[in-house]
C-alpha cells in the first residue's frame, strides 16, 4: 500500500452503532501501529452530517462521493429497510461497489448490497437471525449461515455486529500482513482472533442461550475432555441421572441428541486445530475419533470437503 488506503463505511440513520465502530477502530488502530496513516478511513451516509445509530449515538459522517479502495455498509434494523430502497443511494453503490478493489457489509447490511444488485452469485453472511429472511428476499445469492464472515472474490461480508472486527482484522492481515493484525487483536484484548470459517454460534453458547440451561456445565467439561469416551452413560452419571432421563432433558435442552452434540463439539474443535500443523491421526485422536478414516467420514458429513482440503484453504500442509 504505496498510498492510504480509501476507505469508506456507509452509515444511516438507525444504523448499528458497533457495526460502523467496531471495523472503524480496527482501521484506526492499523494506522497507529504502522506508525503512518495506511488507511483514509471516512464515515460518510446519503445525506451527511450527523446520523443517529440504533442506540442513539450521533455519528458525524459525509456525504456520499468520491471512490474508495474499500467500501463497507453497516447493518442495522431502523433505518434499514429506508437505507435499500432509496434510489440515489442504490445508484451511488452501483457505480461504486464494482469499480472499489473490494466491497461488502457487517451484519445486516448485506440487505443493501443486495438490494442494489451487488450480490447476486455470491456466497455471502449476515447475521444469524437474518439468513433465512436474506435467502429467501434474494434468491440469487447464497447465504452462508455458519460463518463469521465470507470472502467470495472482492466481496467481504460478515454476520452480526462482533464479527464485523474480526472481518475488518483480516482485512488489515491482508493489506498490511498477519503481525500488525495480530497486535491490534492483542491492543483489543480479544480472546482470540476468529476465522471466518467459525461458526456464528458454538454448541456451548447454543446452550447457554436456551431457555434452560441446565448442562451448560457438563457441556464445558465435555469441551476439555473431547478425547474420551462421551456416551450416554457416562454423561448421565456426571449429571446425576438415569440414562433415559438424562437423554431427554439433553436434547429438549440443546435441541441435539447427545451424539450429535458431542460429533458438533469434536467437529468444531477439528476446525480449529486444523488451522494448525498437528497430523491427521494426532487431531482425530485429541478430538476423540479413534482413526483418520473415521474421523474424515465425519468432517466431510458436515463441512461437505475432506480434512485436507480443508487445511488446504485455511490451515497448513500436512506433515
């Protein structure tokens, strides 16, 4: 990047405070720890001047114009449906998305992209209580209701708020390199820098946000010991129940059978050491699946690829 990289977030009103602010600080720390300003990061809304997020927080933007290197549009629920159907807008990213070196949305500003026209043949994220209402308003693209974010050629578009920060972190990985994201990430505090591969939601927090939540526990102990042998009777006995009790109340709880649960937990946990070097038969051991060949049976069933290929796209070679 010989020069600042132009960079645009499309605001309106009620739009969603994080979604604009979350990748906004992302870009403005990059800045701070390249020691130059690699990023021109401008705010700007159909109209300029002040525009008043979900929560009433007055962002202070410009009006449309100009062309950037990067343009991305908040999501929001207010304001959202007014921000797709309005013409000058739609025109105004007609022009632009395509001739910017990439485009794309945080959350729920997928809908304006689409709406516009932008996303058609696209493999594309959004939140997660949205997918279902995208796909079906524009059957042209695909939505992709598992990941964090998706990056499909130019086109970055990530699901609900948070996700917006890791999306705008690998944006910086790939125009400033892996070890300047990493810092901010560090400067954020954040747990962990997330893949976009990773699911919108872990079977742990699934069953945290149940109306009940008895196993939230179990579930935990389960993560830590995803090499042993998780049935049902072992299971049932950490919980204090009988078998058939404990089955029950399980999937009325999590919406999964056990074995299910516990194949999404080992799964999940494969995903990421995947990203690593560890061989094949080393990941399915750690993760309880006693061979590379069942272990590959069970990714492919759920991922739709093999474990290699999978490492080929996001991890390293296999020793």
């Amino acid at each position: 990047m010989s020069r600042p990289h132009r960079t645009y977030i499309l605001a309106y009103e009620g739009c969603q405070l994080l979604d604009v602010t979350g990748p906004a600080a992302v870009f403005g720390a990059a800045n701070e720890a390249a020691g130059r300003p690699a990023y021109d990061l401008r705010i700007v809304s159909p109209d300029g001047g002040l525009v008043r997020s979900n929560c009433g927080v007055a962002l202070d933007s410009r009006k449309i114009g100009g062309q950037p290197d990067t343009l991305l549009v908040a999501g929001g629920s207010r304001g959202l449906k007014a921000a797709m159907t309005r013409d000058d807008l739609r025109r105004w990213l007609r022009k632009t998305a395509p001739a910017a070196r990439r485009f794309g949305s945080v959350c729920t500003g997928a809908f304006v992209l689409a709406a516009a026209g932008l996303l058609d043949g696209r493999r594309v994220a959004t939140h997660w209580a949205s997918c279902e209402r995208l796909a079906q308003g524009f059957p042209a693209l695909e939505v992709d209701a598992e990941s964090l974010y998706v990056v499909d050629g130019k086109v970055w578009t990530s699901a609900g708020v948070t996700t917006g920060i890791d999306m705008a972190l690998a944006l910086v990985e790939a125009d400033l390199g892996p070890a300047l994201a990493n810092l901010i990430a560090r400067h954020f505090v954040l747990y962990a820098r997330r893949p976009g591969y990773q699911s919108q939601f872990s079977p742990l927090l699934q069953a945290q946000t149940a109306t009940e939540a008895p196993f939230a526990e179990l579930i935990e102990w389960m993560q830590a010991h995803l090499d042993r042998r998780l049935d049902v009777p072992e299971l049932a006995a950490r919980a204090g129940l009988s078998e058939r009790s404990f089955y029950r109340k399980f999937t009325e709880a999590t919406g999964k059978t056990p074995a299910h649960f516990v194949e999404s937990l080992r799964l999940d946990a494969a995903r990421t050491l995947l990203a690593g070097d560890l061989p094949l038969k080393a990941i399915a051991g750690k993760i309880g699946l006693s061979s590379p060949a069942r272990f590959g049976q069970a990714f492919e069933r759920r991922f739709g690829m093999a474990p290699s290929l999978f490492r080929q796209m996001h991890g390293q070679q296999p020793r």
